[in-house]
C-alpha cells in the first residue's frame, strides 16, 4: 500500500494509534493514554480472548514496574545502576557540550548515545531486547524460531531506517550511512526474518504486516514548523506492506488510500480470512479526506490538525483544518 498515511509525525503517539485506532488529543496525560493502550486495548482484548500469547520486542517504551504486568508473556523488569561513574559523567558533559561548547570545541564534545546503554546492569535472567538492526539480524541468523502450539501475536519494533543512521545493505556499521542505505538494511532483516519463518513451516499460517510507524522527511531537519516544504515528502507518508493466511503471490501495488487509523478494522479482518487486497474499506482510486496531528518535535503538547486530500505523499494537498490540540 503505497499512499498510506500515518497519524503522526513521531513514534511515540503513532505506536498507539496503530495498535488501537484510537486517536490521542491532549485530553488527557499520554502516559496514561499510552499505558491503557498497551494494557487493555480492544484489540489487545481480543486477542485474548481468542486464546492468543502477546508479545511485545520494543525498546522505545519504558514501562514502571507494576504497570504492564499479564500484558504481554516476555515482559521483564530490570534495576540499573551505573557501574562507572566518572564515565558516564564524562558522557553527559559531552551531551551538554554538542549543545553549549564553543562550536571549535562541538568536534570532540559528539559520541554515540547509545553507549549509555553500555552502563546499564540489571537483571541478566532474561536477554533485553535490543532495536537496532544488526542485533536483531544477528539474532535471526544465529537463532532458529522455535514452533509451539497455540496462536501467537508479536510486535517486533525494530530501529529500521530511523536516525542516527549506521548501517549498509548488508547490516553492517558504516561511516557514510545515509537513509537510502538504512532502507536497504531494513529490507535485508525482514527478508533473513521471513525466511526464518518459511523454515519453520509458519509463513503460510501467518498474517504479517510490516510497516513504518511514520514516514521521514528527507531533506532538513526535523519538523519546525506546522506545513513543510510542499516540493518534500514528509513524516505522514509510511510505508505499508500486507500479507494475508495461507496468500502467496508475486507482490501487488495498491493506490488506496488509507489511513492508520483503519489498521484495527483490517486486523480483525485478516484473522478472519481476508486476503491482502480486501482487508480495508477502501479501494484505489477512492476519494477521502484522511486525519493528520502534526507536532514540532518535543512539543507534542501543542498538535495542530490536517486532511490529506490528496496523494499520501503530497504536502500541497495536506491541508490545515484550524483546529489545535493543547495539553492543559
């Protein structure tokens, strides 16, 4: 599906809406919006009751103890503590640097953030997951999925084509990444990961969608202000890919357009049967108008509304409604 739209701009309110087609307006604090979504959504909740286990591979979303407990069957709870701390002193001057240095002094104030990870010590019962492609490609590789008895539901969010960008086709570290390269790395983990489950006689008996949680705007910097550059694509634009049980065909492009807020009603669909191409409403070449809350990064307590009337894609047809959604 090629002119889908996302709700958001940014991970943190799209995950939700994905998972519940429950649209977030500021009416309320998100953490309890996102905490009840990933608790006891619907969805979720029929899930359940259709005898399925849930599992969620995320690392985005930090959960307190206590909050998350029976929603999902590989949750796990760690304690962690810094076990060098004039190291992670010297990390954090480094942060504060890129920002307040002298811009001579920028050069030598920049490191990869995720080496705070390394600082991490907890629990060590259970392996953390971790989103970056090449651990979880090396993961695949080096592991096989075990086949068990009983439906299975599993989330897997994976870092993808997001920035800091790392990785060439092949999964490994480089220093000229760029997006389009990420993209191909992406592609590459999916593919080693389907075909772990062909191996494991499971494709067939799957549904599978993989999908972006928003779309990336190639060009600058992240948002700054409400409309963009007409001429970019921007952060509305995801891509979307579908299969349906028991479907096996070369890969079909569809025009129609839809909208993440239609992902639940196609969910429930595809359990029941539908094929790839007949889980949404819509067709190609219908007309909608489709719901987009664009926010400047960090200040996600001021949302302003558009509606694509177009092309996924186009920003000259993503037009402002005038209404705003501000955190009280």
């Amino acid at each position: 599906y090629n002119n889908a739209m996302s709700g958001y701009a940014y991970t943190e309110h799209s995950l939700p809406l994905i998972l519940s087609g429950e649209w977030f307006e500021n009416k309320e604090p998100f953490i309890d919006y996102r905490n009840r979504i990933f608790k006891s959504s619907p969805f979720f909740n029929y899930l359940r009751e259709q005898g399925y286990t849930l599992s969620n591979y995320d690392d985005e979303y930090k959960f307190e103890k206590g909050v998350m407990d029976g929603a999902f069957n590989n949750i796990t709870y760690t304690k962690s503590s810094l076990w060098d701390r004039s190291l992670f002193n010297t990390r954090i001057i480094k942060m504060v640097g890129m920002k307040y240095a002298p811009y001579v002094l920028k050069p030598y104030c920049w490191f990869n953030v995720s080496m705070l990870k390394n600082q991490e010590m907890g629990s060590k019962d259970e392996e953390l997951f971790s989103w970056r492609n090449d651990d979880f490609y090396k993961d695949v590789q080096e592991d096989d999925i075990t086949y068990v008895d009983g439906k299975r539901f599993k989330l897997i969010h994976l870092m993808g084509a997001h920035v800091p960008f790392y990785f060439d086709k092949d999964v490994n570290v480089i220093d000229d990444a760029d997006y389009y390269t990420s993209i191909e790395s992406s592609m590459t983990v999916t593919m080693a990961y389907l075909n772990k489950l062909r191996e494991a006689g499971v494709y067939d008996n799957s549904v599978i969608i993989i999908l972006s949680d928003h779309g990336y705007n190639i060009e600058g910097e992240a948002v700054k202000v409400a409309q963009k550059n007409e001429n970019e694509t921007g952060r509305q634009h995801p891509i979307l890919f579908v299969k349906g049980l028991n479907e096996s065909h070369d890969l079909q492009v569809s025009g129609a357009p839809i909208s993440y807020e239609d992902l639940v009603e196609a969910y429930y669909k595809l359990m029941d049967g539908a094929a790839s191409d007949d889980c949404f409403a819509y067709k190609e070449g219908d007309q909608r108008e489709r719901r987009y809350l664009l926010y400047k990064y960090l200040g996600e307590d001021h949302m302003v509304e558009y509606v694509q009337t177009g092309y996924a894609g186009d920003e000259s047809t993503l037009v402002p409604t005038g209404r705003v959604f501000d955190a009280k």
